[in-house]
C-alpha cells in the first residue's frame, strides 16, 4: 500500500508518499481500507522526531481515521466487512490501510458523513476522558478550556455547553473567539490582551494544553475543589506549582495521554471509547454537538496542512486528509 511517511525528523517536506508494507489484523483486530483521516498536534511533534509511537504501533503517521472495514482478524465479533467506520489509533492513520483493535472502533454518528468522521475520535476521545472521566464535569460548573479555535477546543466547548457547564475559552483574534461564542462558549478571552484569570473569576474545571506557561495561571483561576486536567505542552514541559495555594483550593492537578494508553484496563482506550460511543454519540446524533471541519485536502498535500495547522492563525476546527 502506500502512505504518507517521515523520511527522517524535520519540516514539512519530509512528509513523503511512499509504498509501505500492507497491515495485517491479528487477534481482536480489524483491517480498515482507509477514506480519510485527520491532522493533530501530535502529528507535527512525531515529524520533528519528539513523539515516537508506542511500541507496536505503526510509524505511520495519524491517530484517527474513518474507512470502511476490510476484513476481521481472529476473534472480532460485532463488525462485518464493508462496514463504514471511524476509529482511534497508536498510527498508521496516513495510510491507506491500516490495522487497529476492534474495541477502538466507533460507527459513524447519526448525520455525519463517512470523510467527515475522520475529525472525531482523537477529539472526542481526548475531551470525553478528560472532561468527563477524569474531571468529572457536572452541570452548573465552570469549564475553562485553552485554545477554543483549535480541534480539541471546538469539541470541547460544544461536550461542556451540552452537559449544562458555564464555558470560558481562550484564543488569539476576536475573530476566533467570536466564532467560539457561535459554538456554545459564554465568556470569551483574547490571550493576546487579556487576562483569562481577570475574565473568567473561577473555573470548576481547566482543559490545557500549554502546560507550564500558564500552571500557575491556571491553579489561580482554579475554584474550591477545581480540577486542572493538563493535556499538552505547547507552553513548555517545566513549570513551578505553588502548592500552598493548592492545598488551600483543594485542588488537583491531573496530567493525562491517550495515544500510550493499553487498549483493555480500568483506564484503557476501550473502556474511554465504549463511554464516547455510549453517551457522547448520541450528542452528535441529535446535532448537539458537531464535528468542525475548516478544510478537507487530498492526503497528499499533508505536508500543506501540517504547515497550516503550524501556523494556526487560519485554521478553526479541524484538518481532515482524505484518500
């Protein structure tokens, strides 16, 4: 088959369309043919040679897909070939085949269209075990959540407005944050000349994925018995935490990956998408919560959206790359 693949760590230009070896499924897997998938941050730090896959997975690129099922391997139950569906991945999601667990995968959600589906289960699986698992998001709450116009806060500002929350976001242009305000979001803050912690007064729970440029910021937002859950490290990977304040809040600090997860286990990647298909599905079904698009490319100009989404200023939502 071919596949989009990293020649060595760089740019965008190492990103290269070349014939690779065809996936087989083993046991509890199934092989998809491939219809689209969808470009993540993680995306770009694997291509600089910072976030190596998870021993055996693919080194294909990409951490989500939507296709059509190819075959089963030994053991799969409740998935027929020829069904259309998405999945979660460890890689491999630049590839026009590619093998997964059968317990990673999800049917298309009511109204959404096979290329489409690619944007959803790296998202929804991230904001729905976080959010909801993790921090435990109740109605009437206030959720914060960093970077509002990125793929991760689109759908997390929609999950938490459909739950009951109160939503604050951040993001860089009024543009961006009028947009956030159309999705849901009830206070909008303009990082570039605003202080969120001025603006939102107290958060309930924080989604980030700055990290350390703004941990402290962060806990200060924090309410009595607030949960900063900590997704990424866009803002650097070491901060200082004053823990007195912490201790006074009640607070905790939780950091979290999905891409390393085992598939089975009480923190597992089946048990996260079992929870995603069984109440966040139909959220989506019911147009409570939609998938943001801002642009579909054919996956060979994946060099160019790696540069877009690099950039960021352009892009609202998600990249998908169909084949």
């Amino acid at each position: 088959m071919h596949a989009i693949t990293i020649s060595e760590p760089g740019g965008p230009d190492v990103l290269t369309w070349a014939e690779v070896r065809d996936p087989e499924p083993g046991p509890g897997e199934v092989l998809l043919e491939v219809a689209a998938t969808a470009v993540n941050r993680a995306d770009l730090l694997q291509r600089r040679g910072h976030y190596p896959p998870p021993p055996g997975a693919s080194d294909v690129p990409g951490l989500e897909c939507s296709g059509t099922v190819a075959a089963l391997g030994e053991g799969v139950t409740g998935w027929q070939v020829g069904d259309e569906v998405c999945a979660l991945l460890a890689g491999g999601g630049y590839g026009e085949r590619v093998a997964v667990p059968a317990a990673q995968l999800l049917p298309l959600p009511g109204g959404v269209d096979l290329v489409t589906a690619a944007s959803l289960p790296e998202v929804a699986c991230t904001v729905w075990s976080n959010v909801v698992m993790v921090a435990g998001l109740a109605e009437g709450e206030t959720f914060l959540v960093h970077g509002g116009a990125g793929g991760i806060g689109t759908h997390a500002i929609q999950v938490a407005k459909a739950l009951g929350a109160r939503v604050a976001t951040t993001a860089g242009s009024d543009e961006r944050l009028r947009r956030c305000r159309e999705l849901g979001a009830d206070v909008t803050v303009n990082y570039r000349t605003q202080d969120f912690v001025a603006e939102v007064g107290e958060a309930d729970v924080v989604l980030d994925n700055m990290g350390a440029a703004y941990l402290g910021r962060n806990v200060d937002v924090l309410a009595r018995d607030g949960r900063l859950v900590v997704i990424g490290m866009q803002g650097g990977a070491k901060g200082e935490l004053d823990i007195g304040k912490l201790l006074a809040k009640r607070g905790s600090v939780t950091g979290t990956g999905l891409r390393s997860r085992p598939v089975d286990g009480p923190h597992g990647k089946a048990r996260i998408v079992r929870d995603v298909r069984e109440r966040l599905w139909p959220l989506i079904a019911s147009g409570r919560v939609r998938p943001v698009v801002h642009e579909v490319l054919p996956i060979r100009r994946a060099a160019e959206a790696h540069r877009a989404l690099e950039d960021g200023r352009d892009v609202f939502g998600k990249l998908v790359l169909a084949f």
